[in-house]
C-alpha cells in the first residue's frame, strides 16, 4: 500500500474521542431526514458550529458528517475557506453553488435562476455581466443567493451546507451565510460550520455572533488524551509500543489530532521503533512535521520540487496543475515529478475539479501557511506577478487575478492599472464593492498614468459613495483637480460629486458647485442638466436661504420646457413636486406632473437618481391620485427588483408605498410595508434618510391605528427627539414629533414643536396641509388653552387647503376646524361638508374619523335618526381603515345614545389584508396551484398588492413565484 494509501486509510479509521460530536452529527442529520428514534417526525434543520485549533480535527469531523449526510440520501453542499483566496468575492459562494450548474447548458442555467440570472450569475462565476449593466447592490445580490439556496433547498431537500475554515471565508460569502443562517430551521436545512475562533478577523463579528448563535455555544473539540494518542501509535507502529513513548508522542503534539498522525506516519515511514530509547529520534522526527522542520524537509526534496510547492502556496486551493506548473517554471514531467514526491512526502494531494481538470491541494491548510510563509519576499512578489498573467492567460479573467495583484510592489505598469480596473468592474457587477475599491485603491498606488488619473479617481470616488461618502468627496474633488480630465468625464465627476455632498448633508455645497460648473459649461444640454440637478438638491435643503426665489425660477423654466430629454422632464417633475409642497391648485400640479412622465423617466439611472421619479409619484398621492401613485411605486419596485437594488431605493419605494396606503386609509397594510421598508434601512445604516422616511411614517400609521405607545416606542428607538435631518423629508419628522406628543397629552412640548415646524415650513413656502399638516395638529393643541387662536389656526389650514383644491385635504382641514368651532351646529355644518369631501376622496380614514365626529355632532344636538347613521358608517369605515382606537370611539358614541353596533362585515378585531382575504377565498374554492394562478389573474389591482407583499415575506421575485404557482 502506498503512503498516500495509507493516510487516506487512516483517515478512515474511527474518529477517537469525538463520540459526542458524532452523535450530534448524527441526530442533526436525522432530525433533518425526518428520522427519530420513535419513527417518521417532520424534518428539522438548524445550525452546527464546531471549533478549535488547527489540526484538532474539524475537517476530519465534518468529513464524517458529509458521510452520513450523503448515506442518508442527501444533498450536500461543500465549501472551505482559503487563507489565499479571502480577498477573492463569493469564494465560498462558488465553491458551494458551482457544482450543482457546472453540468448545465447555459439555457438550462437560465431556466433555473430565472429573473434572478444577471444578478446572482456573476456573484458565482457562471458568467461575465454585460458590459454597460447596472451593477446590483449587495444586499439585492445577497437576496438573489437566497433564492438560488432557497431553491435548491427545496428541490433537492434534504440539504447539508458545510464550510469549513469559515474564519478564512471571504466577507461577501460571509455576509450571505451569516444571514441566511437563521432560516435554516423553517427550510429544513442544516448548516455546519468549522472555524478557528482565534482567528476570526475583528471585522468579523457575524461569523462570532453565528458560532453562538442563539446563546448556544459551539461544538469545542478538545485535544486528544493520553490514551487516544496511544492507540494511534500502536496502530501505527506496533502495538507493543511503550507506554513512556506513547506518552511523549502525547507530550510533543499536545495532544492535537493531526500532528500525532503526522508523526505517526512520519515514524512508520523511518522505521521507528516505539521503544523508550528512541524518545530522541521521536524529538528530531516531530521537528519535520511543522515549522522550519517541514520546510528543512521539502527542501531535501530539490529545488525543483520546493518551487512547485512554492507556486502551489501562492496560487491557493483547487488549481489545475498546469498553471502550478507554468508558474514554477517547470515542464510537464518535471511538474509530475514534483507533484509524486509531495504526494509521497504528504504535503500535495491531487484532486479532481467540477469542471474535470485535474488540481492540486495542500494536505493540510497548516502545511500551506508554512510553505507560503518560508518563500523568500522577492520571490513570493515575483510568483504573484507570474500567476496573475498565468490565470489570465488561461482565461480566468481579471477577477481571479487581482489578488495576486494586490500582493505585487507598484511599479507604474499601465498593464497591471488596466487588469485592476477590470477586476473591479467585475466586482461590482457582481455587488462586490468592497472587493472593488480595493483594486482601484491599489491601482492608484502604482500609479496610473496622468491622462487615466482623473478616471481612476471618479471609479473610486463613485464605489466609496456609499460606503464611506467623505472619501468620496475628496477623491472626486481630486479628480476634478486633473488637468488631463475631458469634458464628459467632468460632467460624469460633477454629478457623482454633488451626490456624495448631498448625501453626507452638505447640501449648499452640492448646489454650489453645480451653479459654478454649469457657469463653465459650453454646451446648452450640459447647462440645464446641471440646472436640473441644482433644482433637486435646493428642493430637499432645510437650509435653503430663499426657497421662493428658488420656486420661481423653477416656473420660469418649466414654462418654456416641451420635456424632449431627461434634464427636461426631471425639471418638469420637480416643478410638479413644488407646486404640491407649496399648495398651489391641484390641476397645475398634475400638468407638470404628467409632461414630466411622456417620455420615460426611470427609476434605476444611475446618473439622475431615482429622486424625481418618486417625487412625481408622491405628488399625485397629495392629488388625490393614490391609485396613480402606486402604479408608479410599483413600476420602480419592478425595476429595481430586477437590478437587484435591494437597498436603500427599495426602502424608500416600500415606505412611500405604505404612505400611500396610509393617506388611502388601510392602515394594517400601511404598517405592513412601512415595517419592511424600515427592516431594509435598519440593515443598511442608521440616520440615513430613507430610515428617517419609514420612522416619520409608522409613527403617523400607528397614531391612527390608535397605537400611541407602540408609536412612542419607535420614537425612542430611533432617538427622534435627538434631532431631526437637514434634509427635508416626508412626512415632517419635527411636525410628526409634535403629533405624537399631542397624542400623549404634553400638549405645551407639542405646541413649541409644531410651532417652530410650522415656522420652518412657510419660510420655504411650504405652505400645503396635504403634505404637513402641522397647522391642523398646531388648532388641536391650542383649544386646549387658547380657542380663538385655535380657530384662527384652523381657519387658515381650510383657506390653504381649499387653494390646493384636493378634496382629501379639505375634508380633513374642515374636520379640525369643527372640532375649534364655537358651537355645536356650526361644527355639525362643517363636518357635513367634510364628510362630502371626503367621499369624494380616497382618504378613507380620515372619512371615518369625521363620520364619527359628525355623528356626534350630530347626536350633541338632538338629531338621533342621522347620528346613529352617522355612527355606523364611522365605525364600519374605522374598523375596515384598520383605526382600532376610533372604532371604540364609535362604539362608545352609539352606546351612549343607547345604540347597539350592527353586526359588520369586517371583523371588529382584525382587518384582513388584501393578501389575506385572497388567501381565504382560494381555500374555501378549494383550488390548486395552477387554479389560484387562474383565479388571481381576475383582478390585477388585487394581485399586485399580494404580490408585493408576498416579495417581502419570501424575498423572491415574479420568476420564482410564476415557479411556485406554475403560471
């Protein structure tokens, strides 16, 4: 038998002093196939995690798992971590996800990644992005790597996912495995992991939060006793070995599992006798099995043989045995050669790849540490150099040679710039920033040449942007500082630069320098587009020193603008946008609005942003066009579901869509997207606006459902109090602050805020209740102390709201002022005329709430017959709005005139969601998959909003669920 025989075999042998473990193991896999001691259960999935030192056995562990798993008819998903290939995005990723396409045609690819295919694809390496492509964020990239998991969960359960050395895991991989963790129970998979938890990198806090993951404390293997390690060596050597040798054997490798095996066999092989007398030799022998012993070893197996181990240390895990052999300058038979004497020195194994090529791996990732660590600096950045172009020469592209990039000294080679620049487009094309700003951050070092400076600078600028935004800002300043830059990159600077001063607050700045590059600017096209952008971000500054003068000149300019480009209908947006904020009639607002969509306008350019798009689409909220809103909210979820932006746009677009369904009135859907729309913000960062959007909006949901405490403890969470944006967002966070103290009764605190917001709002002629009604809640806290201003305050609210003209705003400001007015009948009238608007309006919830002011208006003053029907309507609208606190209101009204409520249609506890109520009905019609699919297409509306709140349950896309419905 051969020595690699040999090891393989010993391998196999029983695995001493991890019965615990095995047990475990064992239990876990069978829980997950449905198998117990008492028979059949319901699978279970769940979480694994082991530690210890290197060479404590955790592969060998985990190996013996994938044994059982795949005896019990498993799929098992494998994967280990390279201390070479950490830097390398979805490393992991690949190694798990590979083999299951590797034998597919791209069509079938196609076919099972559906929607998914650009977005995920070249996070795992089937296939290049097009060139031209919207890069995805990451979290869309790490939501698309659930779905595929997710699927092949589902198709080829059960599933085992293993990983070893996670602690050398690449961040991205880690990122994705770290979250998806949680899910493993409800898929019924189960995931192990092995790491060294010494050294989990400090940036690594999910992978320690993972290995103890519900307070659980990992599998710790500990070394192996005295008695284990006998066992070993007489198997080994003889089994009359002595006790003494057997105990030194113990006492040099501390027990650890893989040096006593090394040693083991390193004896066997020198003919050692386990005698007490031949302790020393046992001493020189264990020096050869790490360390400086090992690479005194590989060296007496020539220099030829030292250099193929060398090349195999710099390349890493899992290469064909060619590129080992062009970067160790050796030809084929010396490279054969090479690779039997580390076979037969167990330092190399030959295995073979997923796409059939034969490639070469350490024995152990401790062997490949040392070799790596004993080349010579000199050479180690030589071989770099020799395996970047190897692996481009063989078609791996720039990506996989980049690592090997990072390591080279910088020596201004335009080649090793142009390769770097390369890798990083792929990175981000496969939502690896991070991975992206590494290679231009080192392609700046090395340096490029002075005419391909200034475009190196805006590709980093542009992936700091949202990573780190100040850095941003001085390397696009920088670049704008090049003198070889030309005219369309500068633009191309401009732009990115005055996003990145918006975004870190420094929104004069940001006006500011488009007012001066448009002042440079030859051409008339360049001129109005940078006027568009200066427009945008003036439109969202608190601090804006004249935001009338600003109105006006965005009029003049929408006057004479037909919308032929795209700087043109974003100005024509914004005008539309104004004209709403500043309460100007409803039909003018439309006009613009609509002129500003003939044409297109995305969602996804990534040069205008999305912030004109949804400003449009909220404009026509304000206009009492909801209906028309969500038809927009929903086209920019489409698009950028698709692009895989699962990020900081996505939050946005699902907190105004919940606005939507706030203003229409159905408030249980409202919280339910406004949540999620929060959920995404939370995850990306905190005090970003989009998380300001979702706070200021479930606060107002919740105030209407009645919820004050659980809108106050929102408030707390996220310190609203603590201070509010210099951007302006919707709803007012100042004037939803003062609404949720009145709300709790600190009427005086309540009053100073809306105050100062209100004061705030009409200097920038912000002047519309429909978009802050600040004047209404400001009416309320004054009639606790002082009705006539009340009155007046209220009274104004109506004159701007009737200047507006939507009838939503009118019947809500009417409404306040009757609950001002000095009488009875008169309140009584104005509540008439609110209820009228508001059943033209689409405001559904402010329609109940006024039903059952008027009601009681009416009842105050004698009119029993109308208040009762008064009541009724209310409380049936409160209760389908979702408005709990109102509905109990309306009940406590009809008792008190001595009134019993009807029997409703809606339950009184609970309002179903469009969701639910499709749900139930397809149940109780007893319909299979294919008929729901049949019976959804009958109302579009209906399934458009199921399925936008299925997306985010399942986190899946139209392709998965044309899947799972067989559509």
């Amino acid at each position: 038998m051969s020595q690699v025989g040999e090891a393989r075999l010993w391998a196999s042998q029983p695995l001493l002093e991890r019965e615990s473990e095995i047990l475990a193991i064992q239990r876990a896999v069978d829980e997950l196939c449905g198998i117990s001691a008492a028979g059949t259960v319901a699978r279970r999935g769940g979480v694994m995690t082991f530690a210890g030192s290197a060479g404590i056995g955790k592969t060998t562990l985990l190996a013996e798992a994938r044994r059982h798993a795949a005896e019990r008819g498993c799929t098992v998903l494998f994967a280990r971590g390279g201390e070479q290939e950490k830097q390398v995005p979805f490393h992991v990723m690949r190694q798990l996800i590979q083999p299951r396409f590797a034998a597919m045609s791209e069509e079938a690819r196609r076919d099972v990644l559906g929607n998914w295919y650009d977005i995920v694809a070249p996070a795992l390496g089937l296939t290049a992005a097009p060139k031209g492509q919207t890069p995805p964020d990451p979290q869309g990239v790490r939501d698309g790597l659930d779905w595929v998991v997710t699927h092949l969960a589902v198709r080829n359960a059960p599933v085992v996912l293993v990983l070893d050395d996670a602690h050398w895991a690449d961040a991205e991989s880690l990122a994705w495995l770290t979250a998806f963790a949680a899910r493993a129970e409800e898929l019924a998979m189960l995931i192990m992991v092995a790491c060294r938890p010494d050294e989990i990198p400090a940036d690594a806090a999910s992978l320690r939060a993972l290995m103890g993951r519900q307070g659980t404390r990992p599998h710790e293997l500990a070394p192996l006793s005295t008695s284990a390690v006998a066992r070993i060596v007489r198997e080994a050597l003889d089994e009359n070995a002595d006790d003494v040798f057997c105990r030194e054997c113990w006492a040099i490798t501390g027990g650890n599992p893989f040096e006593v095996v090394e040693l083991a066999m390193k004896g066997r092989d020198q003919g050692l006798k386990p005698l007490q007398d031949n302790i020393p030799q046992l001493r020189d022998l264990a020096s050869a099995v790490k360390g400086s012993g090992l690479i005194d070893r590989l060296e007496q197996l020539g220099p030829s043989t030292l250099r193929f181990a060398w090349a195999a240390a710099v390349l890493g895990t899992a290469v064909p045995i060619s590129i080992v052999g062009g970067v160790s300058a050796l030809g084929e038979a010396q490279a054969a050669e090479a690779i039997e004497r580390l076979r037969a020195a167990r330092v190399l194994t030959v295995l073979t790849s997923v796409r059939r090529q034969e490639v070469v791996e350490f024995f152990h990732p401790l062997i490949a540490t040392a070799v790596y660590r004993s080349i010579p600096p000199g050479v180690r950045v030589a071989m770099h150099g020799m395996a970047a172009r190897a692996l481009l020469d063989d078609g791996h592209g720039a990506a996989a040679a980049a690592r090997h990039l990072l390591e080279m000294h910088p020596e201004g080679d335009p080649w090793v710039v142009q390769q770097l620049r390369r890798a990083a487009r792929d990175s981000f094309s496969a939502g690896a920033p991070d991975a992206a700003r590494r290679y231009l951050a080192r392609a700046l070092r090395e340096p490029p040449e002075a005419e391909d400076r200034a475009e190196v600078l805006f590709e980093l600028g542009s992936a700091n942007l949202l990573h780190d935004p100040t850095t941003t800002i001085n390397q696009l300043r920088t670049a704008l500082e090049e003198p070889d830059s030309d005219q369309e990159l500068r633009e191309a600077i401009t732009y990115r630069l005055a996003q990145a001063l918006a975004h870190t607050g420094q929104l004069a700045e940001a006006a500011s320098l488009l007012h001066e590059e448009a002042g440079r600017a030859t051409s008339s096209r360049t001129r109005l587009r940078m006027q568009a952008e200066q427009f945008k971000w003036n439109a969202v500054r608190v601090d804006e020193e004249n935001s009338p003068a600003r109105s006006r000149l965005l009029a003049q300019f929408a006057r004479r603008l037909t919308g032929r480009g795209l700087p043109e209908r974003h100005i024509l947006g914004l005008r539309a946008w104004d004209a709403a904020m500043r309460g100007e009639p409803v039909a003018t607002a439309l006009e613009y609005a609509e002129q500003a969509l003939d044409g297109g306008m995305s969602w996804t350019d990534q040069d205008f942003g999305f912030e004109v798009p949804a400003s449009v689409a909220v404009t026509f909220m304000y206009c009492d066009q909801p209906g028309r809103a969500e038809e927009l909210f929903n086209t920019g979820i489409v698009e950028f579901e698709s692009k895989g932006w699962r990020g900081a746009h996505l939050s946005f677009v699902y907190t105004l869509l919940g606005y939507v369904r706030y203003r229409r009135g159905r408030l249980a859907e409202a919280e339910d997207f406004v949540r999620n729309g929060l959920q995404i913000a939370d995850r990306i960062g905190h005090g970003i606006p989009a998380q300001w959007y979702a706070i200021g909006t479930l606060i107002e949901t919740l105030l209407a459902r009645g919820n004050v405490a659980e809108a106050e403890k929102v408030a707390r969470t996220y310190k609203l109090a603590d201070g509010f944006p210099k951007a302006v967002v919707y709803p007012d966070p100042q004037a939803v602050w003062g609404k949720l103290l009145l709300a709790q009764g600190r009427i005086e605190e309540a009053e100073r805020h809306l105050v100062a917001a209100g004061r705030r709002l009409d200097l920038r002629g912000t002047r519309n209740p429909s978009w802050s009604p600040w004047q209404l809640d400001l009416a309320l806290a004054q009639l606790t102390h002082a009705p006539d201003q009340a009155r007046a305050t209220a009274a104004e609210a109506v004159a701007r709201a009737r200047a507006f003209g939507a009838s939503g705003v009118i019947g809500h400001a009417l409404r306040v002022a009757a609950a001002t007015a000095a009488d009875t009948s008169q309140a009584a009238l104005q509540l008439e005329e609110s209820v009228t608007h508001l059943g033209q309006s689409p405001a559904a919830y402010e329609l109940a709430h006024a039903l059952v002011d008027h009601g009681t208006a009416l009842h105050a003053i004698g009119d029993t017959h109308r208040a009762a029907v008064q009541l009724y309507r209310g409380l049936e609208t409160a209760v389908a709005c979702g408005a709990d606190a109102l509905a109990d209101r309306a009940r406590g009204q009809l008792a008190s005139a001595g009134l019993r409520p009807r029997r409703l249609h809606t339950s009184e506890h609970e309002t179903l969601t469009v969701a639910e109520n499709t749900a139930a009905r397809h149940a109780a019609l007893g319909l299979d998959n294919t008929a729901i699919a049949r019976e959804m297409r009958r109302d579009v509306q209906e399934v458009s909003e199921l399925l936008s709140a299925v997306f985010m349950k399942v986190g899946t896309d139209r392709a998965g669920l044309r899947q799972i419905f067989g559509a």
